[in-house]
C-alpha cells in the first residue's frame, strides 16, 4: 500500500465528507446510550498542511481553504459547527488553517466520555503516526491491520450502537467491487449499525455499475449524497466525491438539502457543480 493522505488532506472530498461524517456523530449522541466508531481506513489523524507533502498538490487550497474564504451564513452555521469548531481548536493562535483534522481526530473530539473508537490503518508509517497521537488515550483503540479483514472481528459493537466508516483509497483496480463484498459482510453481522462509504467520482460507468450492485444487495435505506463539482471533462480526475450511507440518521439528508446550495456555492468551480440526494 502506497497511499498518503497528507497529499490530499483537505481537499473539497475531504471537507464534503467530514461534515457527513460530523452531523452523524452528533445525531447518535442524541441518545444517552453508548456507541463505537470504526474507521476502517484512518489515516494519521491530524495533517499539516504546510508540509512539503501537502504543499505538492496543493489540494487544500481548493478545499478547507475555499471553505473558509468568507463568513459562513448564520442559518448554517449550527449544522457546521461541529466540524468548524475543531478545526478552530485545532488551529488556535493561528492565523489560518495549518492542521487538518482528519476523519478520527474529528470523531474523537465530538466523542463523549462512554462512547469509543477503533482507528484501523493499513500503511506502516502512517500507522505509527496515529498510535502516536492517540497515545494514552483510553477510548481510542489503534489497530496495524487491513481496515477490511479486521472489520467483521469488531462487529457488532458491545455497546450494540455503531457508526462504521470506510475511506478507502482507491488506489488499484476492484475497490468498488471490495466495498460491496465489504458491506454485505459487515451488514450480515451488524444490520443495524449506520454504515459511510467514501468513493471518489470519475469514471460514470463504474459508478453506475457500483450503484446498481449497491441495489441488488437488497439492502434498504441507501442513501446516496454526491457532490461534483465541476463538468467531467476528463474523467481520470476526481471531479466529485460521494457518500453512501446505511440506516444514515433521519435528518441527515434534510440537513444536506439545507447545506447543499452553500457547499456548492463554496466549493464548486464551474457552473456544472452539482449535489445529488437520491434513495436507492
């Protein structure tokens, strides 16, 4: 596995994808009731975006930095402030954004004191990273496993509530077909755990195909969110990112229709950008 983050830490994937990921912690902390993350593929947890990594693509200049290029509306600001509000923390004394959160530091911060987290990172060196930086920390269990074999051993939850996130990489041929084989597994075991699957948005035919095989599982309560943002004039780039999600929370998709016109506005970079709210 060769993949890093830190190249693309920040992106406009990674912002769209984190406010999903933030609004979902927050409905499951509705219920005083205890309930386990898995982030099956975690990264390091916190990226500088002032690395030479970082500063190679650039990614984030299109990303959490657009974002934050002009005041947020105050009808939206609730529904941001979570994630907002940790990356302000994060960032305190700074004049802008240098650390990134990435998706388990995010979880982590909006955690209560009986919920918990399993980060699962495949790649050696990022790995050491992310044990570092949960060093000591009680509700954080780090793994050095691939994010798809170790899933099933930690499912269902004992706290029987769960939220599971899977990122991953894309980085060789056949990763939609291992979402779909991933899921059906993980479903089998644990039907009603609220499930987040990243996919990146470039080829349509892959996709199409991906969201046809998503409906023969007979799985209910898909929910698709995708945003592109700019017209797929060459597919090999990734011109959109989406998010398919289980039993996602009742207001999720209600919450994305309200947040749906600013991310676009903010983030979309031709008059081709679109979001898509669709059941499958």
């Amino acid at each position: 596995m060769n993949y890093r983050h830190i190249y693309h830490a920040g992106n406009f994937a990674d912002v769209f994808k984190h406010i999903i990921v933030t609004r979902i912690v927050e409905y499951l902390k509705r219920k005083e009731k205890a309930f386990r993350v898995i982030d099956t593929h975690a990264g390091i947890g916190i990226y500088d975006l002032s690395s030479l990594e970082a500063h190679k693509t650039k990614e984030w200049h299109d990303g959490v930095q657009r974002f934050f290029s002009a005041p947020i509306p105050e009808n939206l600001k609730a529904l941001l402030r979570p994630w907002c509000d940790t990356i302000e923390t994060l960032n305190k004394g700074k004049k802008e954004t240098v650390f990134y959160p990435g998706s388990p530091f995010l979880i982590r911060q909006l955690l209560r004191k009986q919920d918990r987290l399993i980060a699962i990172e495949l790649h050696s060196a990022d790995y050491h990273i992310l044990a570092k930086n949960f060093a000591n920390d009680y509700q954080t269990k780090v793994l050095h496993l691939d994010g798809w074999i170790s899933l099933n051993a930690h499912l269902p939850p004992k706290e029987k509530r769960g939220f599971i996130l899977v990122d991953p990489p894309f980085e060789k041929p056949g990763e939609f077909s291992r979402l779909i084989e991933g899921l059906v597994k993980a479903y089998r075991r644990f039907p009603g755990g609220i499930y987040a699957l990243w996919y990146p948005v470039k080829y349509k035919k892959e996709i199409e195909n991906f969201l046809h095989a998503l409906h023969q599982t007979g799985i209910p309560k898909i929910l698709q969110l995708e945003m592109r943002i700019r017209k797929s004039s060459i597919p090999a780039t990734m011109n959109g990112s989406g998010m398919i999600l289980i039993n996602p929370p009742y207001l999720l998709e209600e919450e994305m229709k309200k947040l749906s016109p600013f991310l676009l506005a903010r983030l979309g970079q031709d008059k081709n950008a679109q979001m898509t709210h669709k059941w499958l």
